[in-house]
C-alpha cells in the first residue's frame, strides 16, 4: 500500500479494528484515526518512520504498528499485555497481508525486568494509560517512559496535557530531549457502563523525545 496523503492514512487506518471488548483495567481507549494520522504524518516528516524500526509500546489492536507500516517502515513490533487485543491485530495483519511486522504479549513490567526483550529500535510510540481510572494501575507510565529511553533512540509519547511538567523533568532526568510537541484533542467515547457523556475530549500532549543518553 503506497500513501501519498494524509488523508488517505486516516482512510486506511479507519479498517484497522479497535477493541471488541475495551478493559477498564488496561484503560483502553481507542487512538482516532485522525489523531494517529496526524501524528505518524509528522513523524513521518521528521524522518523517524519511513525505513525505520518501529516499536509500539502498549500497542492495543496494533494502530500505530501496523500504519507505520503503510508509510514505509522497514519492520514494526507492537508490545500489549492484552492477548485478545494482539490477536486482532495479528488478524488484521494476516487479513492485509503485511510482512516484517510482530506482535508480542508481553507486560511492560515484564519488559522492565529485562526478561529476555533486547531489541533496540530507532522509533517508539507509546501511549500508556493515562491513569484516569482509580481500577488502573497508577504510575504506569514511569514505565512505559523508561523503556521508552531503554528501547529506541526516538520517542513519541502520549500524556494528559496537565502533567506537561512532570513529563519533561521525567524524560529529561532519562537522558532524553524534548524536540517537539504535538497538542490533541483526545476523544475518550463512551466505551464503559459508567460512562453517562456519549463522548468528551481530554487535553493531551504527544511529545518527541530524543534519547541523549
């Protein structure tokens, strides 16, 4: 598949599927096609994807894996502790017929254990739970920003805008450099039985982070 536009990304990422049966645990909220577009579309100009390794961090059905893909990467690997998540994006990858790409269940606080996952990328995308729901599990997303550093020369990582601070002091006591910041309108739709709004956005920063370390 040759992309030329952008709005034909945000077309073919649209067919690839979303969760069947979101858990609250992992807080699975789905990326919008048009948020996940425009950020591969800038990471893309950036050089950090076409002719690339690409690992996608806590990776759900596989979005941002599988749409690098569609921009020319070199090879993807999406990371979820979700088996029923991973075997819909190993569905999706067989039904579409793309190579070099791998999906691995696996738990991050695995992965930080160093249990045997010693693969080194040029470009993660991460987007860890946001630590919204008091049932997930909170600090979660020290972890994902470790590995993040750990894995890849190049980071791009989603957090909720209010913890801007944080992050940058985070990121940058890893050894890592904030280049760009990228600002969203995240949708959170209305995916568990508690929810009572159709749909409302939460602020969110998706920052570049190069590791200096």
């Amino acid at each position: 598949m040759k992309i030329t536009k952008k709005r034909h990304l945000e077309i073919a990422i649209e067919n690839i599927p979303r969760f069947e049966s979101p858990k609250i645990d992992f807080e699975q909220y789905p990326t919008s096609a048009s948020i996940a577009a425009d950020l591969l579309w800038n990471a893309r100009s950036l050089g950090d994807i076409s002719n690339k390794s690409i690992l996608d961090l806590g990776c759900g059905t596989g979005v941002f894996a599988i749409s690098s893909m569609f921009l020319n990467a070199n090879c993807a690997t999406g990371v979820d502790v979700d088996s029923s998540a991973i075997k819909i994006a190993r569905n999706t990858v067989n039904d579409m017929n793309i190579s070099n790409i791998n999906f691995i269940v696996d738990d991050v606080y695995n992965l930080h254990k160093n249990d045997g996952f010693n693969f080194k990328f040029d470009t993660v995308i991460t987007n860890p739970p946001f630590g919204a729901q008091s049932r997930g599990k909170r600090g979660v997303d020290r972890i994902f920003m470790e590995l993040a550093m750990d894995f890849a020369d190049v980071a791009y990582s989603f957090h909720i805008a209010e913890t801007r601070d944080f992050v940058v002091n985070y990121y940058e006591n890893l050894g890592g450099k904030i280049t760009h910041e990228f600002f969203y309108k995240f949708p959170l739709l209305n995916t568990y039985e508690f929810h009572t709004q159709e749909s409302r956005d939460i602020d969110v920063i998706v920052f570049r982070v190069v590791n200096s370390s």
